[in-house]
C-alpha cells in the first residue's frame, strides 16, 4: 500500500504483492491456528489489493489504446 498510495509506484506495488502473497501461500501450511486465522485475513486484503491494481492498471491501459 505505501508504495502504491504514497510513492505512487503502482508496478513496485503490483510486483511487492505478488511476491508476498506467493511466499505466504508457500508458508501457510507451517503456522499454528491462530497465526493461520490472521494470516488468512491479511492474505484476502493482499489479493483484493492486487484483483483492484490490475484492473486499475487493465483500464488504464485501454484507455491508453483509445
């Protein structure tokens, strides 16, 4: 969020997500209960952040193309 938000680098923010969220799925299964619980949680947000980036970056895209 900070980068996308505040330095306005929407790709670093794009590519900074995808990483984290790989390497969370990746570790996931290694965790207690209720790490799992919050983790789960910050993981959905971490996914709608992404499904919104690029479907902002896809508009602006095709705006582009007009």
């Amino acid at each position: 969020m900070f980068h996308y938000e505040v330095m306005n680098d929407q790709k670093k923010a794009y590519e900074l997500g995808e990483v984290a969220l790989s390497e969370a799925l990746e570790k996931i299964d290694d965790v207690d209960e209720e790490t799992f619980r919050d983790a789960k949680s910050i993981i959905e947000l971490l996914k709608e952040n992404l499904t919104l980036w690029r479907e902002e970056e896809d508009n602006d895209n095709a705006i582009d193309d007009l």
